[in-house]
C-alpha cells in the first residue's frame, strides 16, 4: 500500500528495522547484559546501583520461588508496585517462567483490584508494602490468588540516598501481613532455564484498557510485540548503547513500560529510576548522572521550566527529550524554552495504544512538525478511514485511526465480540479519530470512543460508573468528560438518587466517597444530580446528550 510518510523519513535511517541482539524474548537480552557486564549498573534508584548481573540473579531467583509455588507458563500474574527495581525484577521474572506480566496502577483502590486481577485470574501479585492492605480487602473475591509476595522499597535504596526521596517509598506500612516477603521469596534457588517460548505467539504481558467500548480488558501482547516496539523506538530517535535514561512516567502504563522497563535492557545501558515526579529531584538526577535521555510528559518539562534558579542549573547533558502532551500540549514555544535551557530539542513522542504496545509513530528529529504525533515506524501500514463508510480518506482530511505492525496484539483476553470489534484482518481500529498531512505526518484530532484522558491516565466511562453504582445512594450514574486546565479532561458525574437519598445526597459526598473507593484520576470533579438519563429505547446511557 501507498505509504506517504517514506518521503518523510530521516536522511540516514535505514528502513529496515534489524535488532541489536536479535530476535528474542528481552529476558535473553537480561541475560547477556548480565553475562558481558554483569558488574555495571542497570539501574540507579536514589543512589542505589544495581548491576546488571544482580538483576539478573534477583528475577531468576523470584521465577524460581514462583515456580514453586506453582506459577506456570500462561499464568497471570499481576504487579502492584511503585516505580522502583522491584517492579523490574518482577517482570522479567514472570517472563522468564513463561507467564504473563498484569500491571496495576498503584492509585488502584480495593473495587479496582478485585475487578482486574478477577478478570485476570490472577494467581499472584507482587505488591508494596504500603498497597498491601488494598489487596488484603481483595483478597477475599479473588478466588485464584494463592501467593502474595510483598516488598519495601527501602530493601533497594541506599543508607544514604543521592535524592530527596518522596513519602511513599518512606511509609512502607505498619501491621501483621499474611503475604511473602520478597528478601524471603528472592532466597529460593533460582529458576535453571527459562522455558522456550514462541516468540510472536506467546502472550508476557496483559495490559488493561477499554479497547472502544466496556470496562477495562486485557489486551493480550506477545513478547515479540514488546521487542519490536523498544528496538523500533530505540532505533528511530537514534539512541545509543550504553547511555543513560532517566525514567519517571509510570512503569504500570505501557508507554512507560517501554522506556522504563524494556528500554534499558534492549540497550544495555543504565537506568536512573524514579518513583514519582519533582521538579527539584528531576533536576538534580539530570545533573548528577548525566542523563542522554528522558521520556517525559509535558506538564513536567512546564514544572522544570518555571522551577525557582532553574536557569543556573546544569541539564545540558539532554540529547534526546521526546515528551508525551498529556494535559499539556508540546507546542513550538514549550520546545524553544526547553532548548534554551538543556540545549536539547523536545519534541512529541509518538502515537500509539495498548493494543499495539505503544509507539507506533516517532518524530523525525530534523523535521519536527508541532501539533503533529510524528510519521508511522517501522512495518507500519496507517491509513484514515471514513468512520461511517470504511473508505480511506485523502491527505488532510478527518476519520478513524486504523494500523497494523508486528507490535499489534493478539486480542482481548477472553472477549472474542470485543476483539472483532476492535482488530480486523490484522488492522487495529483505534477508535481515534486523526488525519494525515501530504509528507505522512499523523496529527491526533478526537476520540471516537468515549475514554476520558486525565493528567495522562485514561479512564473508562462505564469503569467510573460500576464503581459510583456501589454507593448506596446512587441509583444510576453516568460520567463524561470536561476540560480542565490542570487535567486535560477532568470526570463529571451525572447522577440518578435512589428515591430515599433525593433529599439528603450531596455532591461534596460523593465526591468525597470516590477518593476514598477510586484512584484519584478518576474521582468526578463534578456531580449533577438528574431525575432521569437520556438513553436508547434499549436502555442504553447516551453519555453524548450528556456531554452536549
């Protein structure tokens, strides 16, 4: 097929996409990092080194006690953490056995764990300490979770931290535990061989998200997927082996996956991990470890920006900054203070989803286009469809996202009519709504889904709507976004009372209920009380009246 952005591509760039390491599971490029430079640190993490060869050993040990315990290829397991090397660990060793990574975010209260690591069937979490009580009141509805392994973040920080450190990786919890400590999980011998795994067939990694329609599934990826999207990221913004990131975005969300996680064992370099956000902690990591490259969302590089003597600090060791408009848009002013300050030229990210791991286009770094989400990666066929018709659409004019490259995955875990729905000969159709310009580059216009994108997190309308339904005053909600200037999109509730609660219900009560049964991206800013809701004859919630 017609693929305009080749005209686009960099001067330079081969066209061909050919992995570093070969074509193999990334838990193998693990083990080589281990092998040839097993005493180089992997990650850094408030001061705390972990070298390449102690990664290694950690994740082959956890796989083993898993193992153990009776965790086997297929298995879901899911990851309840922090930022931190725990979470690494864990994933490759959940990988190494042959079964499958479910991230959880960790802003996930007990109703939202339960849901996902049911829908899961989940056999095991890796959790923090401090979220342990979350699925301790789970614990009881997840008829097949047999092992808990719970960790403290200051098991992998230093005596004398590099960073300030924030409160959540000092309050790891108080309280009896019925759960496994990792020290005691990560003292079982470690896993002998990994299990041969078909590369493009094997599902490692169960990401939750709405697909169009519904509460969150799971998007059922492969390892090749995962291979194919870090090299294909690694390769177009032309890192280098060996150099060291800095990661901060959620290592739970793919995107942060991907840079976090995947990244720096595709490239055998170091890592400065993170947990969560500062301006003034991210300064100092870039001063100090000189970091080449940061994947960031926007609000973040504003946050640096306006941050007090900012100007007499030293970020100039920046190469590479692609950066995600997440409640912020990258523009061309954002990315000309950036570079005045680091000497380095932000620019956005990509474009991408959880059904196709992310990263499906990049930013030519000699033909930046602000507003733009950049030109389609390697072995990617994009093209615009008219929603209604199916048609293509010409250059420069509106319709549905669809896209197809070896990182598309394999469907929603057992929701065939979801998965039709939403992948069609190959061909993923985003539900998003964008255009194309003549030289191939893809710019985001719309959603035709319903999804609410808030300060980056996406949140599902009918997810909202099942948790507000367990209040005992409500008899029907429904939610949509609206903008905010903070946010992005914020949630608004639109609510039908039961008959007994009409007079007394408020919204302050409601809200303040959500944010203490529902991760705070998702608690409504808003509530409107309704006597009733526009829907079909069906019964169907017309959430689009309510938006207009």
């Amino acid at each position: 097929m017609e693929r305009p952005w080749m005209k686009s591509w960099p001067a330079g760039l081969p066209t061909r996409l050919r992995y570093r390491g070969g074509e193999r599971p990334l838990h193998d490029y693990l083990a080589a990092n281990a092998a040839a430079q097993g005493g180089q640190p992997a990650y850094v993490f408030y001061g705390r080194e972990i070298g390449w060869a102690e990664l290694y050993d950690a994740a082959r040990r956890l796989a083993g006690f898993l193992g153990e315990r009776g965790v086997a290829r297929g298995d879901r397991v899911g990851l309840f953490l922090q930022n931190c090397p725990q979470y690494v660990i864990a994933h490759y060793a959940v990988q190494l056995l042959g079964a499958v990574v479910c991230p959880m975010n960790p802003q996930y209260k007990a109703a939202e764990v339960s849901h996902l690591l049911n829908e899961a069937e989940a056999c095991a979490v890796v959790a923090g300490r401090e979220l342990y009580p979350v699925v301790e009141r789970a614990r009881a509805e997840i008829p097949s979770l047999h092992t808990v392994i719970v960790t403290r973040y200051a098991e992998y920080l230093p005596e004398r931290p590099t960073l300030p450190l924030p409160a959540e990786l000092q309050e790891d919890g108080n309280g009896p535990v019925d759960a496994v400590p990792l020290p005691e999980a990560l003292a079982a011998d470690p896993l002998e061989a990994a299990p041969p795994v078909n590369l493009w067939q094997d599902v490692s990694l169960m990401t939750f998200t709405s697909g169009t329609t519904g509460r969150p599934k799971g998007a059922m990826l492969t390892g090749g997927n995962a291979l194919f999207k870090t090299a294909a990221f690694f390769h177009a913004c032309r890192m280098q082996p060996g150099e060291t990131s800095l990661a901060i975005a959620p290592l739970c969300h793919i995107a942060g996956m991907v840079n976090g996680v995947d990244m720096p064992v595709y490239s055998g370099g170091t890592c400065v991990l993170l947990a969560r956000f500062d301006p003034e902690t991210t300064i100092q990591a870039l001063e100090k470890y000189r970091c080449a490259t940061w994947y960031s969302i926007a609000p973040m590089n504003a946050a640096i920006l306006a941050h007090a003597g900012v100007e007499q600090r030293d970020l100039r060791s920046l190469r590479r900054n692609p950066a995600t408009s997440f409640g912020l848009a990258v523009t061309r002013e954002l990315a000309g203070r950036w570079e005045k300050l680091t000497g380095c030229r932000m620019h956005e990210a990509s474009y991408g989803l959880s059904e196709t791991h992310t990263c499906d286009t990049f930013m030519p770094r000699d033909g930046i286009r602000y507003g733009s989400v950049g030109i389609p990666t390697y072995d990617t066929d994009l093209r615009i469809l008219d929603p209604e018709t199916g048609e293509p659409r010409p250059a420069g004019e509106q319709g549905e996202i669809v896209l197809r490259n070896p990182g598309v995955f394999r469907g929603y875990w057992r929701r065939p009519e979801a998965t039709a729905e939403t992948l069609r000969d190959g061909w993923v159709h985003t539900g998003d709504i964008g255009h194309l310009d003549p030289d191939g580059y893809l710019y985001f216009d719309g959603r035709i889904k319903e999804m609410i994108k808030c300060s980056g997190y996406s949140v599902f309308p009918e997810d909202v709507e099942a948790l507000l339904a367990r209040h005992p005053a409500v008899a029907q909600a429904a939610v949509v976004p609206v903008p905010d200037e903070r946010r992005g999109q914020a949630v608004k509730a639109f609510i039908v009372p039961e008959p007994a609660a009409r007079e007394t219900v408020t919204p302050e009560e409601i809200i303040g209920w959500s944010r203490e049964n529902m991760a705070a991206y998702k608690v409504p800013r808003e509530v409107e009380f309704r006597h009733s809701l526009p829907a079909t004859p069906a019964g169907k919630v017309l959430r689009r009246l309510l938006r207009e």
